[in-house]
C-alpha cells in the first residue's frame, strides 16, 4: 500500500519572531535544523523509505527536506519543488509580529485572519516590502495579495490531483515537505475534515505526520510518527 508523510517545516526565523510569514522566504534556526535532522532520524528508525518528494520553493521547506533525508542517507531522492505548495499568503501581515497585531487591530479580528477558513486578510499594496512581483520563482505566476485557507486548499489541490496523487497510485512512497497552511489543506481533503474541523487543526513544526492509504487513496489511518 502507498504511504505518505507530511512534514511541516522546522522553526523559522519568523516562526521565532512571532511574525507572519507566508510567501516570504526566511531561514530555519538552529532549533529548526535539529528538528528536520531530527525528523530524519526517527522516520530511518521507523523503517520509512521513499521514492520521491515533493516540497515548496520556500527555503524552510527545502532545507527541512534536505536535512530530514540527510539524516535518513537519502539525499538523492528525486524531488520536485512547486509553489503550488508554498505556504498560505498573508497579504498586508506579512512581516507583522502577531501578538502586536492583535493589540492594534483586537483579538477576534485577527483570530478570523488566522484561523477563519473562508475570511483573507488585508490585501498587500504592490510595491511594498514583501512584493514578491520580481522573484524570478513566480516568473508568469499570478501571485496572491493575500489567501485565505480556502484559497489555499483551492490552489493546492489541483497538484495534488496532477502530480501527487499518480505518483501515490502507482504505490510509489512519497513525502511531502510543505507549510502549515498547505498541509492543513492536505490533511481536510485526505480526511473529509469539516471547514470548523480544519479552522481548529493545528500542525507542528518538524513532525512527521504519516498517512497509510489504500489503493484508491482512502487514508486507511493517520498518526504523528512520534506517537507510535
């Protein structure tokens, strides 16, 4: 039977500063680099193996990926980078520290931002900071000004069906190295989450989540590997 593991990034350097993210590219930490190596340690320990990978065009992601297949002796996997599978956007918030946020626009509102499946945020104004319009990664991509989660699991799904799902049909082992928003979209479709059961799910930060599937994708079980 095919597996699947998805593994959110380790602890960025925004993670750390409390600062929303989303599209803009920023470092892992040093405790962010232990938890993709450590990532990698447990899934060899387990006996995980695979044949692909798949990751964003973000660096968090990337190097999470590298440093967990490192650790398992298996750098030279192939995998396929997409930015279909970048993080959520968050428009104008990007770069804001969170807890200041809140103090300034209130709790609620930007509890909708955060966890909201359906509410964006803020548009972000060409031309500021985190304009993302001359990075050559997005060359004739039509950037967001800002997602929310649906928007997400509308723009991530779409790879998911042309690109993953095959490749996990053919029974073919695959991980996944992606961002919270992105998985999250992932886990409500392989698990028939709820839009309030999705809103609530929260994923961390360097641990593998394992997906056993049937051969028609029907997610069979699904555990963080730390758990078992």
């Amino acid at each position: 039977m095919p597996t699947l593991v998805l593994l959110r990034h380790g602890q960025s350097t925004w993670n750390l500063e409390n600062r929303f993210t989303g599209w803009w590219d920023v470092n892992l930490t040093p405790q962010g680099e232990a938890e993709a190596r450590a990532a990698g340690e447990l899934m060899a320990a387990r006996g995980l193996d695979f044949d692909l990978c798949f990751t964003s065009v973000l660096t968090r992601a990337i190097k999470t990926l590298n440093l967990a297949l490192e650790a398992m002796g298996r750098l030279w996997l192939p995998v396929e980078k997409h930015w279909r599978l970048n993080e959520r956007h968050y428009g104008a918030l990007t770069g804001l520290n969170k807890v200041e946020t809140a103090a300034s626009c209130g709790s609620e509102q930007v509890g909708l931002w955060r966890r909201s499946f359906e509410v964006r945020p803020p548009s972000q104004k060409p031309g500021g900071p985190y304009d993302l319009a001359g990075d050559r990664r997005y060359a004739g991509v039509a950037v967001p000004n800002a997602e929310s989660l649906k928007d997400t699991v509308a723009r991530v799904l779409p790879y998911w069906e042309t690109r993953i799902a095959p490749e996990l049909r053919d029974g073919r082992h695959v991980m996944i190295s992606a961002h919270g928003n992105s998985l999250r979209a992932l886990v409500k479709h392989l698990s028939a989450l709820s839009d309030a059961e999705v809103s609530r799910l929260e994923i961390p930060t360097g641990q593998p989540i394992v997906y056993e599937l049937s051969e028609d994708l029907t997610a069979r079980d699904r555990y963080y590997l730390a758990e078992r």
